[in-house]
C-alpha cells in the first residue's frame, strides 16, 4: 500500500526508482484493508455471540501521525473508501484509498490502491484483487484465488505472474480473522494468534498475533452504540523464521465489525486512518 522521491546530489533530478520502492511500503501491507482490507474485513454463522455483522459503507480521514528516521515525511493526506456487503454465500469487500505524501524533498506525490475481495461464509474459498498506481503510473497488480480446509490450504496467483503457495494448516481469510477477535474480545480473552492470509501483497501469508483490550470513554464513543476494542496486531510472515514483525497495525473495532480508527507503524512514519461517515447498508435479497 508509497512514494518516496529524493533529489540527486549530483544532478538535481528526481529518483524515481527509490519512489518507486518506498511507495508500495504502506500500500503493499495493509489491512486497510487489508486494513483495513485485512482488517475490515465473519464466517461460519454470520453472528458473534448474538451480534451479527453490519454490511455497511464507510469513509475514512487518512493522516500522518508521526515521522522520523530516514523516512523524511513532512506530510500526509487522504481518504479510503470501504464497503462491506453481504452477498449470500459470502462477504464481499471493496476498498478505494487516496493517499499523498509529501517528503522534504521532492513534490507531492499521489498513490492510489484498490482491492476487491470476496470470501465465503464457511470459510472455504477467497477472490483478490488488488491494483495499485503512484506518481501516475501503475505500480503493481495482484490477483488470485485461495482455498482453505481443516488439513490444508492453497493460494493461486495469476497476477503479477502464475504461481501456487502452500497456506498453512488453519488459515483463515480476512472476515473470519475479524470474526476470530470479536470472539476473543466478547469472551474476555486478551491474546489471539492466527494466520492470515489477506491476497494485500506477495508477503502473504501471516501470522498475525494481536493484544485486545476493551475501549471505554471518549474514544469507545462513536458513531455506533456497541461494545468497542481495540487490537494491537503484529504481522510476522510465515515464510520467514524471525522474531521482527514487517509491519504493526493498531485497530479500534465493535462487535458489528465497524471499524473505527487503524493505525500503521512503519518505524520511521506511521499512518493513521480514522472513520467520518458511515452508512448502513440494505440486506441482500438471499
């Protein structure tokens, strides 16, 4: 899910192979999807403990929370648009982000990054696509499908080029994960470890160890009149045997799957996306 230019000490010109390079960092990564496309994103029976996933259409205020490093960041600007549908058999999932960066060296920069999904309730099958363009050119596109059971799992890839991956024995795909910490959080439990495979970037799959904690006060207070959590989750790629996570996300959600507020830390910046609208949206005609 992010550009980066830097002047030339020799020339003056723009770099744009180190732009190029940085700018899929955020964009790459995310739940936000997903964010919240990883993170937005129920199964089995449609309901926790009672309170049934809100298909739902929501807008969201994105912003540079902090910078420091070798990053450079001086300002960050955007929004993502996120729809949540129920289709029957299924979840499907769409996500818009607009995102521009501007670093002390160099212009404003704009990335764009789209991703379609759709999963099965039953948790069986999962659809990706993802598309993505920086400083006006198509940067990368992943495409695929995936299929998981109880023993086994595997993901096909047909974009950017054709290839299989081998998932891990319970793998889960975005809606159930999101299901898997609502269950967590409505028992009272603090800790969840999953792997997640999300079709966000060729990294996948993850696994992905999350901290919940109940939200009271100001910060539970918005939009929607439910219990509220917020998760700290650490992705660490399977196929890779190291303690250091790729990425970290901080996630305020509800017992609907609303999410409220994702943070991404990147070490040297960190991206902060928070909700402005929301809107139901009407059942499927099942």
């Amino acid at each position: 899910m992010l550009p980066v230019q830097s002047v030339s000490s020799r020339s003056g010109a723009v770099d744009m192979t180190a732009q190029k390079i940085r700018s899929r960092r955020w964009a790459s990564k995310t739940v936000a999807g997903g964010l919240i496309a990883a993170l937005v994103s129920n199964v089995v029976s449609g309901a926790a403990f009672g309170a049934e996933l809100v298909q739902h259409r929501a807008t969201y205020s994105m912003f540079l929370a902090k910078s420091g490093g070798t990053a450079a960041i001086v300002g960050a600007r955007g929004a993502m648009l996120y729809d949540f549908k129920d289709t029957c058999d299924g979840w499907g999932m769409d996500t818009k982000v607009y995102l521009r960066l501007r670093y002390a060296q160099g212009p404003e920069v704009e990335n764009v990054r789209t991703m379609s999904t759709w999963e099965a309730k039953d948790g069986s099958g999962f659809r990706f696509r993802v598309e993505e363009s920086g400083a006006g050119e198509k940067v990368q596109e992943i495409k695929g499908v995936a299929v998981a059971e109880q023993n086994s799992g595997i993901a096909e890839f047909t974009a950017p080029r054709a290839f299989t991956a081998d998932l891990p024995v319970k793998t889960i795909f975005p809606s159930a994960h999101l299901r898997a910490l609502i269950d967590t959080a409505q028992a009272g439990k603090t800790h969840l470890g999953r792997v997640l495979f999300d079709g966000a970037s060729l990294d996948n799959p993850f696994l992905v160890s999350a901290l919940i904690h109940p939200l009271e006060g100001e910060s539970a207070a918005e939009t929607e009149a439910h219990p509220k959590w917020r998760a700290r989750m650490a992705y660490y790629p399977t196929r890779d045997k190291t303690e250091t996570p790729s990425f970290e996300l901080v996630v305020d959600f509800d017992e609907t799957g609303i999410v409220y507020r994702v943070v991404q830390d990147f070490d040297d910046y960190v991206i902060e996306a928070r909700i402005d609208k929301f809107e139901r949206l009407p059942p499927p005609n099942c």
